[in-house]
C-alpha cells in the first residue's frame, strides 16, 4: 500500500486519498482536512505558501 503524504500547505498527516486515476497508477489525488487543500500527486509542489494553525483558524470559521 502507498503511503499517504503530508499536506503540502500546512503539513498536516491526516492527509485522505479521494480518488485515482481512470489509468491504474498513474496520479492519486488527495485532500487535507486541516486546511481544505487538494493537490495531484503528479503536481509540482515546490513554492506552495504554508499555512500556520492561526492562519487556519482565522480563515474557517467556527459553527456555534
């Protein structure tokens, strides 16, 4: 099995894989959901902004 990785915005590990590729192993996309992002993992992920857990925790805000 393939490890999941870590989000690349906000290095959370309990990244999900929601879906593959309609060619067996060719990209996995995956979502974080600490920050909301999605990435490919055919993507190139270098120079992506990284999020800070305040940054997070201002930008969704919380249902009473």
């Amino acid at each position: 099995m393939a490890t999941i990785p870590t989000c690349p915005r906000c290095d959370a590990d309990q990244t999900l894989k929601v879906a593959d590729s309609p060619v067996k192993g060719k990209w996995e996309v995956y979502r974080c959901p600490k920050c909301n992002y999605v990435w490919r993992s055919t993507e190139k992920l270098e120079g992506i902004t990284k999020l800070e857990r305040r940054m997070i925790d201002e930008a969704i805000p919380t249902v009473p």
